[in-house]
C-alpha cells in the first residue's frame, strides 16, 4: 500500500522526458479507463477465456464487495493514507461445483489501487482457463505468455525431487501448480503492457488459494498472508500459518535480489524493515520481494512467480484467513484467529477482524496513519446457518473503478525454497524456515550479506505525524514535484521513494518493450 517520498538521484529507466510524458499521460488514461469501465462492456484480455466486466459481475457466486456468503465473508476498510488500495474476491463453484478461489491483493505505489483491481478480476480468470487448458491435456492459448516446459520442468524438479512426497500429492496439484505458474506470468506481463496504468514503480502483492474438496493449493506473492484456524490434540482452537511472508530480510530473498545488483538494507528509523533498492539510487525501497508490476525493479531481482503450497484439510480445520499486511502489523495469528472464531456470525467475522485491526492501529501506533485493510475469511465446515447471510453488506464496490493491466511475470528463480513444517503441508521450496521467520520479528539481521544499521541517536521530527496530506493530493501535485510519501510513521509503507530520472540519463526510453 505504498507512498513514496522524492528523490534526488538517477534512476535505471528513462529520461525525464519521457518519464513525466508517460506519468502524465497514465493518469489521463487512468481517467479514461475509469470512464470505459463503468461502462461495462470492457474486454479483460485472456485469451480464451477472457471475460467482459459485465460477465464477471454476473457471475454466481462471485463476490468482489464487502459481503458474505454461505462459506464465506469479505470486508475491507480504506486507511487514513487515502485510496483503498485493497481488493478481494471469493469465487464460488470456480472451476467444478466443488472448487473454490478466494483472493487478497494489496496495491503499493501511486496506481496501486489500479494494479490490485485489475489482478483480482484478471487473475482468476486466467487461473482458471490454464487449469481448464491443461485438464483438457491441450497446450496453453497463450503461447507468448506461457512457461516453457525447460521453465516448468526445472521448477518441478527442484520442488519436488523426493519421489515418495510427490506420490503423495493428488492429481490435481501438478496442472493447478503449473497453471499457477503460467497465470501470474501471464498477468504480470499484462501489467507491463497495459497502456493506461503505470506500473513502473506501482504493484500489488496477491495471495490467493484454491480449494476442490478437500485438496487446497496456496500461491502466495508479497507480504499478504493466509493463516488457518485449527484443532491441535487437545481440541484447542490453534493459528497455522499457511505462507511466509516474502520480504527481502529472507535470506534466500535477499540473496537473490544482490545477485541481480539490487541493494537490500534498512532505514535507521526502522531497523526492522528491510527494503529493495536500485543499484545507484535511493529508491524505490519496496518492503517486500515479490510483486505483480514494480517494473523498475524487476531487473534487480524482484520476481513475480508466486510461491505454490498444498495441504490436505482435515476434519480439524475450521477455516481460512486471507488478509493483508494492514491487519498483521498490528495483530498476531493467533488474535485474528480468537477474533473470527468469536464473531457472532460467520456473515460478520471478516468485518469484526478489520474493526479489530483499526483499533489496534489506534492503540499501538496512535501518532501514524493507519494502513488499509482487507479480510477474506473461508469457513471450512459444512453447514449453512441462516445468520450466515442476513448480516451481510451489499456486494458493492468502492468507487474506485477497475484499470485493465498487463502483467510479465520474471522467470522462476532457483531460490524458491522455503518449507513450511507442517506435516500435511507442501511448499514449493527446499529451505527450512525457522518459527521465527513466520513472525513480526524478522529483522535485518537475519540476512548475513547485509550489515544492519545502528539506531539513529537524534530524534525523529516532532511534525511529522500531522499532516492531512491525502493520496489523491500527492497523485494530483504539478510537474515539477515528485510524487511523495505520506507523513506519518513510514512502517505503514511499502514503497518509500520514487526515483527520479534526471536529464543527464540517456537510457531506453522504452521499459515497456524490455523483456
């Protein structure tokens, strides 16, 4: 849900002309777009499966609003940064009568309320026509966008080289796994194409799952994170983590992200958060490190191939959590999960989780603005209690219209290799995560390559935290001001500064055609 503050240096990109002349005329194509979209009939490119926006809205059981449905619920609740840049969607019968989607995405950056729209009504879609494709045993309609069986092999081989816990996976995985693959490269380079949204230095994290029975596939990239609530032996009503939280402090994340000449450390007024910077600037200090979109980093090592998880659900497991980072800065799994186990109604639970979360940020952080949040809640069970449909709200949008996107995403890194000790959980990574990792506590001091920063000895300014500031303002400043952060506690930010291009850079003016 980023802000950006401005900065002074060179950036990789453009020249400045071409910079502002592109700026510019993403908003005017932003409004443009805002305008085509309201009037329904907008195609959302797919390929064979693309869908208009007057199709989605029509489709049973699909729920993109603050609402609630038998098995589901969704809320969320813009910030004081200004533009929600949270969406969700629950989408019911997805693919068999018995299969599910459910999905968070959090937006950073100046169009990020763009970018997080245009992936939760593309995303699906394109999931869901690569599964379909390759239940059908037929090659991928997308062939421009589609990874290549070297791609796909590789990242087989390396997740699963143990025989014994390949057999043990369903039928089902590997083509949903692979369709995962495909759908978030697709939809990257769908981002990069699009004309009307910028998404050079805007983007979206995106965790998203996929149940049919009682098989659920977890494709995970950002910081959103997906918990579940669970039984232990002694019928206890216990949080599990489902995904890591990708940010640059993982070492493997870190690591990478050197290797391709981007710099990771950490501000001294936040030793805490490690953030991804250009080679030779300041900028643009991404909290996390993978995304949809952030094209100006994208050759510094941040990647957009989702991490794929499997777990068989059992009788134990209550139900699901998908949220974005805005609810987990102030609260624990196991708080969110207590909070939703005692809402009066599953209808009102994912709206209890976000009030929960914007009195926490009141409590804890009383001098800083408090972050979007957006709640997914997916209950496991099987009855349908009348209460679970009175109290929901309307299934209506926020008034922020969808933006088309293009989305490229990076080929699979062979970092991806992270487990999860979960004995009915497969993950698509090779490296132990330690508890510790799965907590608010990472620091930068996990990362070996990287010298964390002292804390700062002069205090912070006494001002900074009263600005009214909104983030329609700092979109709407003139040319000659760079578009900036809000002031406040800058945790509540995951992207800090945008780079500015000065006359002097003399590099292709055309990041849109770099593959």
């Amino acid at each position: 849900m980023g802000s950006c503050l401005s900065s002074e240096a060179p950036a990789a990109g453009d020249g400045p002309a071409a910079w502002r002349k592109r700026r510019h005329g993403s908003r005017e194509g932003a409004a443009a777009g805002a305008g085509a979209a309201g009037g329904g009939g907008k195609k959302l490119p797919g390929g064979a499966g693309e869908m208009t926006e007057d199709e989605l809205a029509r489709v049973p059981g699909r729920l993109c609003g603050k609402g609630a449905s038998a098995v589901a619920c969704l809320h969320t609740q813009q910030g004081r940064k200004g533009t929600n840049q949270d969406a969700m969607v629950v989408w019911e019968s997805f693919n068999s009568s018995d299969s599910i989607f459910c999905g968070v995405f959090d937006g950073h950056g100046p169009y990020g309320h763009f970018v997080a729209k245009k992936v939760r009504d593309s995303l699906p879609v394109k999931l869901r026509t690569q599964w379909q494709t390759s239940a059908n045993g037929g090659s991928s309609p997308h062939q421009n966008g589609s990874i290549n069986s070297e791609e796909t092999g590789s990242i087989v081989d390396d997740e699963w080289g143990d025989g014994d816990d390949t057999e043990k996976l369903p039928e089902m995985f590997l083509p949903l796994k692979q369709s995962y693959l495909k759908a978030f490269k697709l939809m990257d380079k769908e981002l990069k194409l699009l004309p009307t949204v910028d998404c050079f230095c805007s983007g979206s994290t995106a965790v998203t799952l996929v149940k049919q029975g009682l098989d659920l596939v977890i494709g995970n990239l950002g910081d959103s994170r997906a918990i579940m609530g669970t039984r232990d032996a002694s019928n206890n009503l216990t949080a599990l983590q489902l995904t890591v939280d990708l940010k640059p402090n993982l070492p493997r994340e870190a690591a990478r992200i050197q290797q391709c000449k981007g710099r990771v450390f950490a501000l001294q007024d936040e030793p805490e958060v490690a953030r991804v910077w250009l080679p030779n600037n300041d900028s643009p200090g991404l909290a996390m490190a993978r995304a949809f979109g952030d094209f100006c980093l994208k050759d510094y090592g941040l990647i957009s191939v989702p991490e794929i998880s499997y777990r068989r659900l059992t009788e134990k497991d209550e139900f699901i959590i998908l949220a974005t980072d805005g609810v987990w800065d102030v609260l624990s799994n196991k708080e969110a999960v207590d909070i939703v186990a005692s809402a009066p109604s599953r209808a009102t639970a994912a709206r209890a989780l976000v009030d929960c979360a914007v009195r926490s940020w009141r409590l804890k952080f009383p001098t800083s603005k408090s972050d979007d949040c957006a709640v997914v809640c997916l209950f496991l069970g099987h009855e349908k209690s009348a209460d679970s449909v009175q109290g929901s709200e309307p299934n209506v949008e926020t008034a922020e219209p969808t933006m088309e996107v293009s989305s490229s995403t990076q080929d699979s890194s062979a970092g991806v290799d992270e487990d999860i000790a979960d004995a009915g959980m497969h993950v698509s990574s090779a490296v132990h995560i330690s508890e510790a990792t799965l907590q608010h506590s990472t620091t930068l001091r996990e990362v070996d390559e990287i010298v964390p920063v002292d804390e700062p000895t002069a205090s912070k300014e006494p001002g900074r935290c009263g600005s009214a500031r909104s983030l329609a303002d700092c979109i709407s400043t003139n040319e000659e001001e760079e578009w900036s952060a809000l002031e406040g506690v800058t945790r509540v930010n995951s992207l800090l500064n945008l780079p500015r291009l000065l006359s002097g850079d003399k590099r292709s003016t055309s990041w849109r055609k770099r593959r």
